[in-house]
C-alpha cells in the first residue's frame, strides 16, 4: 500500500440521525454509521478500498485539494 496521507473527512448528521462520511479529495468515497465512531471507522476503510483500487488500475491517487473546488463566501 503507498504511503498514509491525512485526508479531511467531513461529518454531519442527516435528518435521520445517521452520521455520515465524505472525503472531498476522493470523489465518491462516503460511508455513514449509527454513531460518529461508526461512520469514522468506516470512512477510514472505505479510504483505504478507495486507494487500493486506484493502485490496481494504475491512476494517480490524488492529493488532499487536487479535487476540492475552494469557494469564497
């Protein structure tokens, strides 16, 4: 496996209650859990099935911002 890179994970409840997992530097790559320690360690597999696949097919794994859109507010 390449080496750790932090990600940014951002979390929230949905209008459910369920917490929910997103990695804005790997498009696609969410998971979600009953409670925030679910969701996180979930989203922390879910990081790593996400970069082993693109391993396999040969991409580039991006950086932590390649694929984050900055907005002014």
């Amino acid at each position: 496996m390449s080496e750790k890179i932090s990600r940014n994970v951002l979390l929230y409840t949905d209008e459910d209650g369920i917490w929910i997992a997103e990695v804005p530097s790997l498009p696609g790559c969410n998971s979600f859990g009953e409670t925030r320690e679910d969701a996180l360690n979930r989203i922390r597999e879910a990081i790593e099935v996400y970069i082993e696949a693109l391993e396999q097919d040969g991409l580039t794994i991006p950086g932590e911002y390649d694929n984050v859109e900055l907005v002014n507010g």
